[in-house]
C-alpha cells in the first residue's frame, strides 16, 4: 500500500523556495512527531512553480535530493488550485482557468513532468487531482467539446512521460461534475482508464449525501477507477433550525473558501452555494451538510459534528488495487479560534487518526 499522504495545500507556498521552507517548518516537524521513517505528501505547487521546474531538470532533481534529505515522498500532486489558494478571497476562483482553458492543460503536464521526477521507484503510479471540470455556470456544449479535446491532450501527455501518471477528477458540489455520478457518466467511453480516473474526496461525498459504497460501485462498474482517495470530512448540522447549531455555523461562515451547503429533506437534497446564501435561504427542514474540512480528528462539539463516518464507509467500499490516501485539510488557518491547533500538532494526529482509519477499512 502506498504511504498516507498530507495534502500540502494548506501550506501557502508560491515559489520553490517557499516549498523547500514549508518542508522545513512542518513536514519535517510532522514526521518527527509521528516517529516515522517517511512521511508522504500530497504535494500542491502552484502554476509557476510546477511550469518553472518541469523546464528544469536540475531543479527536480534538486526537489527529489531535498524531499529524500527529510526522509518525504511524494506520489500525488494536488492540481486542483491553479494559484493564490491563500488569498484573501479565493471562493470561485479555484475553479479558474477551468478545463476549457489551454492554461489548466499546461499546469496540469507541468505537473505530470514533476511528478514523474519525485516518484519513489517502488510505486506503481504517480497521481494528479484536478477539477471537475470548471464551475456549473457558464458551460456549454461548446465548453464541453472543447474540455474533452484538451482531456485528450492532456492523455497524450501523461503517456508520454517515463512513469505511470494518472489523472484523479475530482467531483466537487456546484461544479459542471457535481457528484460521483456526474463524474462517471462524462468520463465513462471518454477517458482513457489507464490514465483517468477519479479522486473521491469524502468531504465533496459527504456534503451530495451520496451513499459511499454506491458511489464506489458506479465508478467501477463503468470501467473506471479510484485513483486517489481525499480523506477528509465536512460539517454536519443533524439540525439547522437550533439557534445553538445557527450560533456555530456563523464562526465558520468566513470569506476566503467557498463552503457549500446541502439540506436533506423528504428525499430532496437543496443547494446554497455558501454557507451564508444557506443560512439566509435554506428552510433547515432536514439536515444539512457543509463543504468545510474539518479536522478529522477534532470534530467540533454538539450540536454541530462531522461526517468521518462517511469517510470510514467509502475507505471500506475500496477495492484492494493500489489507492493513493491524501488527508486534506486545507482549512486549518480559517478554522473558528477555538478549534484552532497547532499546525505541525494537528496534521500529525490527524494522520494517526486517519491511519487509524484505513488500517480498520
């Protein structure tokens, strides 16, 4: 089994030497305090950094020498976020350039060239999780035409490069693929399976209040693959009408993320695009879940929760093949105060926890 992995996203690097610092500052803290040999990361670069090293040989191989010093391997990329992901307002513009956009094609072999640098020559694969596509609104069948010729592109590429590279679409609430379901209808007869695939993110599952083992059977039943698993966990609000639940959510209803909702009643599940249109718009008749990471280890206190029962029963519906794992909190810095830790703290006993998780799966 490959190595969990921590997303590093949450770290707010914008060039390579800001990557080699957070090295320094928490991956290399996190895998002491964990008392292991390796520690796995998830690695997020953003454009200019991945463009500027995959025309640089010398710098991967400086990269690979640096990640090998700290006893690091990376076996999964995050290309989801294009760049700024630790601006002051990202919301909408993470899903920026979409899929239709030369530019997401060109991040996404820069990364794949990286990638293939860094893999520790005993894996059978490296990963790349990417969006889905782009935001639901503006797309067109224009958009969607010209989305499935830069895939092919892109597939090219990938089976081009000197190592095993996949890519992981990820399925995220409000976007053109919002579900599993979304994901696997686009792709399916589309994509090619050996180098396509999907990223679960148990967060995005948990927030569709999709049925895990159901959405893990859809996608193999397609001919289509896991590639990547995004351990991770959203906000539960068992009832959004409890002016204590309302009182809570308002801490963690704060401007830089997009944290969609979704409301659970008579069979019907209801959108707000972020936590705020929620609580103005959504009527509280039933559940509801937000797209907000939590820690998986701290799930915040009565009479909010969170959804790491979702996360534990798609981790059992895996099926054996090899699965990259990338616990991917990302929201620790917007977190309320009082659920606030220290970083190089809270990463590593949410991998024990996650481990924890896997190990049982």
């Amino acid at each position: 089994m490959t190595p969990l992995s921590y997303c590093t996203n949450v770290h707010p690097a914008q060039d390579l030497p800001g990557v080699l610092a957070q090295l320094d500052e928490f991956a290399l803290p996190v895998r002491e305090r964990l008392g292991a040999d390796r520690l796995g990361l998830g690695l997020w670069l953003a454009a200019g950094v991945a463009s500027a090293l995959a025309d640089d040989p010398a710098g991967r191989k400086r990269l690979r020498a640096e990640l090998d010093a700290r006893g690091l391997e990376v076996v999964t990329l995050n290309a989801f976020p294009y760049g700024g992901f630790h601006d002051r307002v990202v919301k909408h513009q993470v899903y920026r350039p979409r899929w239709t956009e030369r530019a997401r094609a060109e991040y996404t072999l820069d990364c794949a060239t990286v990638l293939s640098g860094l893999l520790p020559g005993d894996v059978e694969y490296g990963s790349i999780s990417t969006l889905p596509l782009g935001w639901r609104e503006p797309w067109t069948p224009g958009d969607d035409a010209a989305a499935a010729r830069l895939l092919d592109e892109v597939t090219a590429g990938l089976r081009a490069q000197d190592r095993t590279i996949r890519l992981a679409v990820e399925p995220e609430p409000g976007c053109v693929l919002d579900t599993v379901h979304d994901a696997v209808t686009w792709l399916a007869g589309r994509a090619d399976p050996a180098h396509v695939g999907l990223c679960l993110d148990t967060c995005h599952l948990a927030v569709s209040f999709a049925d895990p083992a159901g959405a893990v059977a859809e996608i193999t039943a397609a001919g289509l693959d896991v590639v990547k698993v995004q351990l991770s966990a959203a906000l539960h609000v068992p009832d959004p009408r409890d002016p204590a639940a309302r009182e809570a959510l308002d801490a963690f209803d704060e401007p830089r993320y997009l944290h969609q909702t979704r409301e659970l009643a008579g069979g019907t599940v209801r959108a707000a695009d972020d936590l705020g249109e929620a609580l103005t718009d959504l009527p509280g008749e039933g559940p509801w879940r937000v797209h907000f990471h939590v820690p998986l280890h701290a799930r915040p206190a009565a009479p909010l929760s969170s959804t790491t029962g979702v996360l534990a029963a798609a981790l059992a519906a895996l099926p054996d093949r090899a699965v990259h794992r990338e616990v991917e909190t990302y929201t620790w810095t917007v977190l309320p105060q009082a659920h606030r830790q220290d970083l190089v703290g809270g990463i590593a006993a949410e991998l024990t926890f996650a481990a924890g998780l896997v190990e049982q799966a």
